[in-house]
C-alpha cells in the first residue's frame, strides 16, 4: 500500500485506524533537507535543531546484579498535571544524541517531566552497569517503569522509543498487554523486523551508513572492557559486518544462538497485536535504514490502539519541515499526547 492522493497534500497517510479529531500539521519539506540522506544526516551534520538549557537531575534505577540504570530528570519547570516521558535512545546512543536532546527540549518546552534513559552500558550508565543492552532487553525497561511508579515524577507514564529504542519499547508493551500501566508511546523510526533493517544496511547503497553504525558499534563495545567478557569483546572488535557483529558479539553475550535466534527472539514486529496502550508510530516511507516494507506488510487493523503514520520523506528520524524547527515527529508526538490523554483544556 502506497502513497495516496491526499498524502501527497499532507506529506503523510495513516495505516489502519486513524485517530478520530487529531489535528496534525501537514508534513512539508524545504529543499535543503529534501530526500531519505538528508534528512537522516541532518542531525549529525549540523547538530539538533532544539538545543536542551534546562538542568538535569542524575537518577538511578536498579536493575539487580548488573547494577543501575543512570538517567538525566527534568522536572524543575514541569507542570503537575503532565505524565512523565521516558525517552529511549536508539542504536549506540545515549541521553546525549541529537535526537533525544531535540525530543527532550520539544517535550520540556510543552511542560512535561522528562526522563532520558541510559540503557545497560550507553552513556553514564557504563559506570553502573555490566555488560550491554540489546534491541529486546525489555527486563531492564520493566525494572525502571516499576521503580518510577514509586516515584511518581509525573502523572503517569509515557514511553518515547527512538528507533531501536522503539523495538524494545513496543516488545514491553506487547510483552505486558493489558497490565502495561502506560498511559501512551510513541515510536519513530522503529524496526519491526530486526533482520530485515539489517538486510537493508548491507545494501550496497547503505555502505557508508553501515559502516559508520559497525564503527560505532565496535567503539561502544570497548567501553565495556572489564564489564563484559573479553573473548566476547574480542569478537566484537573482529566483526567485519553488523551482521557478524550480532552473531559473534550480541546474541552469544546474551544466551542467544546467533544473530539469527536474535532477530527472530527480539523483534518486536510480532507483539504488535498484543498492546493495548495507546501507542503512535511514524515511519518515513524513505527510510534508509529501517525498511517501509515492514509496515506496509502487518494487518493493522486487527488492533485500535495502534495509531501508524507513514510519511512520503523523513528519512531515519529526521522529519525536518521547511515551516517549523521543531522536527515534524515530534510535532506529531505533542499533538497525539495532548488529544490521547485529553490535556487541551487542563
């Protein structure tokens, strides 16, 4: 199912259930930006569009053996009435990358508490932590959810998965269905089908991005020496493709055959029918990385609660509008919170 007629006058279309009253922009490109590359370069090119002033708070969350979890809380501006969002960095990132910093500063400026979140060895949580987390390591995600319902930093809880982050994000809510105390998630950029993204970076098309994820790939990995087992990290450094990388180094660290048992066990393509959160995801149908296919493929009408729109540009969370500098996702992701969770006239 491709573009239609009026998703080339808004930049966008709706797979499925489309969510009744919600007022989106339409999603328009300048030609700077224009095409999958740009926009999924952008980022890294000239940094985020929204820079983050407000301080953070350094939190920590148990995850047992393995240690704690370390985010960065902000909450100092917040207004009481607002759930938490959990932002949940992607693919070798952090709470520093672009595009949680961009998130985090659009969600600040709307008044929520924000918490971005260090997975197992990413970021501060390297110093806390053993051993690293991979796409479907939903039993860290669990402990932190659990532990901030105790804390009552916000009213309530929203999840915000970036990318890879998206995978494990829709895994835990599939993993927990009814019993997911969530009151919202917002996916973008996320695989459904881990060895298909895989298959589409090693596309010959795809070297350099590949190549540029396996290097940063290997350099988290040596962050973890001493905290990982070295025959592990050995491996790690040896991989000569991403593929290997999660054959040799990611599935066996963590109990897995191969990269194989790993795409099957993790993907979260095949917990989708099983959420019951309110969840809204954006795809761009020139994702370089992670391939529409996936999307265009899945029954979604089988589930009202997932709300799935794919754009006709936007690369891998890049989204840049020539209207606006806050990239049109996370637009999107306000407005969606703001009608889902009924907060227009609080």
């Amino acid at each position: 199912m491709r573009m239609t007629s009026d998703a080339n006058k808004t930049g966008y279309r709706f797979l499925g259930q489309e969510v009744e009253g919600l007022d989106l922009p339409a999603f328009q490109v300048g030609i700077k930006w224009r095409g999958g590359d740009l926009q999924t370069m952008r980022n890294t090119i000239m940094g985020p569009v929204c820079r983050l002033e407000d301080e953070a708070e350094r939190v920590f969350f148990d995850i047992g053996a393995p240690g704690r979890l370390s985010g960065a809380l902000h909450r100092k501006d917040a207004r009481a009435h607002l759930p938490l969002v959990v932002i949940i960095h992607g693919l070798t990132g952090d709470e520093g990358s672009p595009n949680v910093i961009s998130a985090a500063s659009s969600l600040l400026e709307q008044g929520y508490p924000v918490l971005r979140l260090n997975l197992r060895g990413a970021g501060p949580s390297v110093r806390t932590s053993q051993g690293s987390y991979h796409a479907g390591m939903t039993e860290d995600l669990a402990q932190v959810i659990s532990q901030l319902h105790s804390r009552a930093y916000g009213a309530g809880i929203v999840l915000y998965g970036i990318s890879l982050g998206g995978n494990m994000m829709l895994k835990y809510l599939g993993e927990q269905g009814a019993d997911a105390n969530i009151l919202a998630a917002i996916g973008v950029s996320t695989p459904l089908d881990l060895k298909a993204v895989q298959g589409r970076l090693m596309d010959a098309r795809n070297a350099m991005y590949h190549n540029y994820l396996l290097l940063g790939m290997k350099k988290y990995a040596k962050r973890l020496t001493g905290r990982v087992a070295a025959l592990h990290l050995e491996k790690a450094q040896a991989a000569a493709s991403i593929l290997e990388y999660d054959d040799q180094y990611v599935a066996p660290s963590h109990g897995m055959a191969g990269a194989e048992d790993y795409y099957r066990l993790q993907s979260s393509g095949v917990y989708l029918d099983k959420i019951r959160v309110p969840t809204l995801l954006i795809h761009a149908e020139n994702d370089p990385w992670v391939p529409v296919e996936s999307y265009y493929d899945h029954d979604w009408s089988g589930n009202d609660r997932l709300h799935v729109i794919v754009c006709n540009d936007g690369g891998h969370v890049g989204f840049h509008g020539k209207d606006s500098k806050v990239p049109w996702h996370e637009q999107a992701m306000a407005r969606y919170l703001d009608h889902i969770l009924d907060l227009s006239q609080v």
